[in-house]
C-alpha cells in the first residue's frame, strides 16, 4: 500500500480530516506497550529536535503521547491504524496516527503519522514508494539525505494539506504536516514539522 494510501486510510477512520475535531479532548487508552521516555533517544541530531511537537513519552501502537497536549480551542486525537495497513504494507510492525483539530471546525491542524518496520530494509523500501508515489502527484518535493536519515519536504497546499516532511530513520518513516493550508497553519512551521518528526523517529529507533 503507498503512502499517500496510508494517510488516505487515516482519514478513513477519522483521524486526519481537517476541521472534524467536533468531539471534546479524549481521555487517551493506556498504551498497549511500554511507553518510550523523553531521554531513550540516541544522540543523533539534538539540534534538529528544538521545537519538536512530540509528547514526553509515546506508545508506537496507539499513538497516545505523540503529540503535546493541546491548549483550548484545539482537540487531540489518536489511533492505531496497523490492522488497517498491514496486510498492504511490506514488513510493518505498527502504524499510527495523531492530529490536533480546531474544536470549532475551523483553523489550522496538525497530523503526524509514525509507521515503524521490523527491518532497515522495510523501511527503506517504503520510503522509495513514498518517493515513487510524491514523485508522479506532481507535488513540489525538495529530497536530501544525511546519513541513515532521509527527508522529503512537499509544499502542497491542497486536500487539506499544507506542508509536509516525511522522515526515514532506521526502521521508522514519520510524517508530520499541517493543513489545511501553509497559511493557515503557520502556528506550526516546516521547521517545526522537521523537529517533531525527527524526535519521533530518534527516539522510536531507540526502543
């Protein structure tokens, strides 16, 4: 299953639809394994995390803690999509999502999707679908590469997106962006995508 299908399936089960957080702030499911502290991530790049979105502690299955909680006029929502995307994706091990929505259904939001592999190998395979599927949307998309880690950032501003950084880190690829347009969403900008996705990533690797 491609990647833009992976998000395509989280707004199926109504996690990253822009403006539907109509619901008030949910009380989040005990995680569903050990939760992963601020301090488990390997020093990589401690610069690239500054500003980072990312809660103190996360669970890969659930999403619960990947985000901060939000303050008023803002919703949190998490899930767990692997059962939905497993069968279609090559070696996946857990897939999850996180959004901020308005509360009011109008005003910036922020989604993150944190896919984690069972090998370097998935990962990187995936991440050439994600290439391969950014590549033919016809979306601008600037790549670049630093050691294990690799990035592409895509300034859509359509579909309710805004901007977005895909990250793949070991056998972590995380997504964060904003929408419904870079404009509205400039609360959270690329750099702040860049961090949050990065911490995430570190710190999963780390488990």
């Amino acid at each position: 299953m491609s990647y833009l299908r992976l998000l395509i399936v989280g707004a199926v089960v109504g996690v990253i639809a822009c403006g539907s957080g109509t619901e008030p702030l949910p009380t989040l499911a005990p995680p569903t394994s050990t939760p992963i502290p601020a301090t488990a991530r390997p020093v990589i790049d401690d610069a690239a995390i500054v500003g980072s979105l990312a809660g103190a502690a996360f669970d890969a299955f659930s999403c619960a803690g990947v985000l901060q909680r939000p303050g008023l006029g803002v919703d949190l929502n998490t899930r767990s999509v692997t059962a939905a995307v497993q069968a279609g994706t090559t070696g996946l091990a857990s897939a999850c999502t996180a959004n901020y929505s308005p509360t009011n259904g109008n005003g910036p939001s922020l989604t993150v999707g944190l896919f984690n592999f069972t090998s370097t190998t998935f990962a990187t395979a995936h991440m050439g679908i994600v290439n391969r599927d950014m590549a033919a949307s016809g979306l601008a998309v600037s790549p670049s590469s630093e050691g294990d880690r690799t990035e592409l950032f895509i300034f859509a501003d359509l579909g309710g997106i805004g901007q977005m950084i895909i990250i793949k880190l070991g056998t972590v690829v995380a997504s964060v962006h904003n929408g419904p347009t870079a404009t509205e969403a400039a609360v959270w900008p690329s750099d702040v995508l860049r961090a949050t996705a990065i911490d995430l990533a570190q710190r999963l690797n780390a488990q």
